[in-house]
C-alpha cells in the first residue's frame, strides 16, 4: 500500500464470521506488546479473513508493519464494538480523511448494498497518502477526491467539497465521517446549519475494548460514554471533541519515548 499505510489479511475466521461494517478488533502482537485498536475494513466469510489498514504511528503500529506473511498475532480480539446502523434512507454521504478512509469502505458497500445513493468524499494530505481510491470509486455513485497540497483531487479540504455539495441542494439524508478528530469536528461544524444528521466514528485511547477501563470515555450530549461499547459511532452534533482530543494527547511523551526505545533496539543500540 501507500507510504507508511498498510494492509493486512489476518486468518480469523470467527471474528471473520461474526463481523459487521463499524466494528473493530484489539490486537496484541507478542506478550510484550499494547493492546491497540483497528477497525475491521473488510471481511471475507469464505476465506475466514479479516482486512486491516493501519498507518504508522508510534511504536506498535511500527512494530506490526515489519511482521512477514504467515507471522502470527498474539491476540486478535473482535469483533468488538457496536455495529453502524445501516438501513435505506436515501442519499448517504461518506466522508473519510487519510487512514479514516479504511473504516468508510465497508460501510459504503453496506449502504449501497442496501439500496442508498452514496456519495464518497475521501482525502489525505498527500496522493502517496490516499487509501482505496479505486475501491471506492467501484462502490460510489459520486467520488470526490480531495488532497491537502493538490497533488490529486481538490486542492484542499475534504469538509471544502462537503460544503460545496450541501450548497448545491444534493438532499442529503446523512453524513458519516471518519478521521481525525480535527477533521470529523469540522465536519460536524459543517453539517449543522444544514441539519443534516451526522455520524462519526470516535478514536479515543483504548486498552480493554469490553468498557471494563474507563480509558475511552467520551462526553456525548454531557453524558459520558464509553465509545468500545456505546460506540464508537456517535453523533457528531453532540461529541465533546474538545475533550477527545485532549484526552489523544494525554500520553504524548510516554509515546515519544516508547517509540524512541524501539527504535534504538531496531538499531542495535
Ligand atoms: C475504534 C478505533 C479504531 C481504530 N482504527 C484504526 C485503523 O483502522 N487504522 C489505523 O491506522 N488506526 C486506527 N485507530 C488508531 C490506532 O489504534 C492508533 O493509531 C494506534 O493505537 C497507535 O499506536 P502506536 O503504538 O503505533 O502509536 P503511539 O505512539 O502509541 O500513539 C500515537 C497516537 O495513537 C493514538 N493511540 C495510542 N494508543 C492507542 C490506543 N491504545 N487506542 C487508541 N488510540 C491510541 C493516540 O492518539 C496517540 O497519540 C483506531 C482507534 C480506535 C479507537
Ligand atoms: S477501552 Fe476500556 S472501557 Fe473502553
């Protein structure tokens, strides 16, 4: 895949079974490893897989991008999470940003697959960045692509073209985001005065999965949540995105330093 984005098959052909678009699975690579959440971005039944998309962030993702074919994973948890809520409503607008695209390519198969007009806006700072264009160009009735520094696409922001489709009176019945929290904030912003209903899928810091920790609280409405559980699709006109990303960068330096050891053991030093 692109530059710092990979895909992986895993054989589980329980959590392939039981699988709906919107959930996730927890992983462990070794005994030593964090738990980290990933969502689940296809499924295949037949073959008893699982497909993931994870871009490298810190120390575990680094970790699981150098694991070879016929590797095994310590743990492989899922699915977990509640399902999107899928049903024919009309126009369903998906909007997905960098490695938030993953998670938005089996929920755009289920809404076309049961009957809605599906409109993808998809985009990532740079093309070498960009996730499944062909894929979601196969499953849409609309693709905008949009980059940050123009190399494909609009010149700018996914929410720009988001904007730009609800000002030229495309009925929308709903808008599903899923990326960064900056980005998924802004497209709740966008989405309100239309009053257009809005679902996005949260990313707190997960340890447990099952709502045993208390580590993926989230604040919805003013109530707390736990988005392993409860979630994580939520709806983005009552997400306290302030309060999710503060709580992102809670760990910021044990992060910084988790991923400087490991590097400094991949080099020998
Ligand atoms: C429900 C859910 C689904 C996700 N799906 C995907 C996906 O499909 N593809 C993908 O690339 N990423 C996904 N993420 C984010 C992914 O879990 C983090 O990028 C990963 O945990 C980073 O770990 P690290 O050790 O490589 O980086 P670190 O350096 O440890 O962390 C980098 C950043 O990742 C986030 N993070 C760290 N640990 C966790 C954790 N235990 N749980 C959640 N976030 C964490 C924090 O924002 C942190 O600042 C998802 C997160 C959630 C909550
Ligand atoms: S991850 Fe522990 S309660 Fe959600």
């Amino acid at each position: 895949m692109v530059h710092q984005v990979h895909l992986m098959k895993v054989l589980a052909p329980d959590v392939a079974r039981a699988a709906k678009p919107g959930q996730f699975v927890i992983i462990r690579i070794d005994e030593q490893s964090e738990r980290i959440p990933l969502t689940i971005a296809d499924y295949n039944v037949e073959e008893g897989s699982v497909t993931i998309i994870f871009q490298e962030m810190g120390k575990t993702t680094k970790q699981l991008a150098t694991l070879k074919a016929g590797k095994e994973l310590q743990d492989f948890v899922g699915p977990l999470g509640t399902p999107s809520d899928i049903e024919k409503l009309g126009t369903i607008v998906l909007v997905g940003g960098g490695v938030g695209v993953a998670p938005i390519y089996p929920q755009a198969k289920a809404y076309k697959a049961a009957g809605n007009k599906v409109i993808a806006i998809i985009g990532a700072r740079s093309e070498n960045l960009l996730i499944l264009e062909d894929e979601m160009r196969a499953i849409s009735d609309e693709l905008i692509v949009c980059t940050d520094d123009g190399t494909k696409g609009h010149h700018g922001f996914v929410t720009e073209m988001l904007q730009k489709l609800l000002e030229r009176g495309e009925h929308v019945n709903r808008v599903v985001a899923i990326g960064p929290a900056i980005m998924m904030r802004a497209v709740a912003s966008v989405t309100k005065p239309f009053n257009v209903q809005t679902i996005v899928s949260l990313n707190p810091i997960m340890i447990d999965g099952t709502g045993m920790c208390g580590g993926c609280r989230v604040s919805v409405g003013g109530i707390t949540k736990f988005a392993c559980v409860d979630g994580p699709e939520f709806d983005a006109h009552k997400v306290d995105f302030n309060l999710l990303m503060n709580r992102l960068a809670v760990y910021r330096n044990e992060e910084s330093i988790s991923l400087k050891k490991h590097e400094c053991t991949c080099r020998g030093d």
